[in-house]
C-alpha cells in the first residue's frame, strides 16, 4: 500500500526575502541554501526535511500575511537554547516553554508575524 513518508518541505510566503532570510539563517544556522532561485530560497533541515522562503508581491499579499494558512514546529534538542537565542534576537514570543502532552513546546512569531513554534521530545526515545 502507497504511504506518505515525509513532509518534503515547507514554504513560508514572506514580502521581504532579505529579511527572512537573514533571521532564518541566524536563528537556525541553517547555512547555504540548496536552492537560491530568483523568487525562493530552500533550506535542508535536519534528516531530509526542507524550509523554503517564497518572495511574494502585493498583488498575493494573502498569501503572505501573517499565518498565512501555514503551521509547524521545528523540532529541537534543545528548546530553551533556541529560545534564549530568538529573544536575544529581538524575537516575540507569544508563550515560552512549557509542557504539553509529554513535549516542550514554545511559539513565537518570525519578522513578518508568522507564527511558529519550537518543539522538544521529553519522552525517552526506543
């Protein structure tokens, strides 16, 4: 039977790509794109997973606005790390660390309002 193995990659549509791109790649270390194309950028995260930046006018400014229909977490190893880190940056947090259904979880907002959150397993892994 056919499966889903994986999200492939996320897309976060943003009006300013400079600014995404300089508080995507400082907040994760996410290092050099493997896509750099004129309207999108495309991370590898982690094992496989992917974040994309697409630069969108304000002819589409719906998909841009904060939220924009798009909700995920990045998974940590460290939650308080990164947390300590995105404040440092200037980062809203709308809550901070706290633990919910066994996991850390954190949710804050990116330059352009974009709510995301920051996840971490608490549960001992097999």
């Amino acid at each position: 039977m056919a499966k889903v193995n994986r999200i492939n990659v996320v897309f976060l549509y943003v009006l300013d790509m400079k600014k995404s791109r300089e508080f995507y790649e400082a907040a994760f270390d996410l290092g050099k794109p493997l896509v750099d194309a004129k309207w999108w950028v495309e991370y590898a995260v982690g094992d496989g997973s992917h974040l994309g930046l697409h630069v969108v006018d304000s002819m589409d400014i719906a998909r841009a606005l904060p939220g924009g229909g798009v909700a995920f977490s990045f998974e940590v190893d460290d939650i308080q790390f990164f947390t300590d880190k995105l404040k440092k940056m200037g980062v809203k947090f709308r809550y901070e660390p706290r633990k919910e259904y066994g996991f850390l979880l954190a949710e804050f907002e990116d330059p352009e309002g974009i709510p995301l959150r920051l996840y971490q397993n608490t549960k001992p892994t097999k």
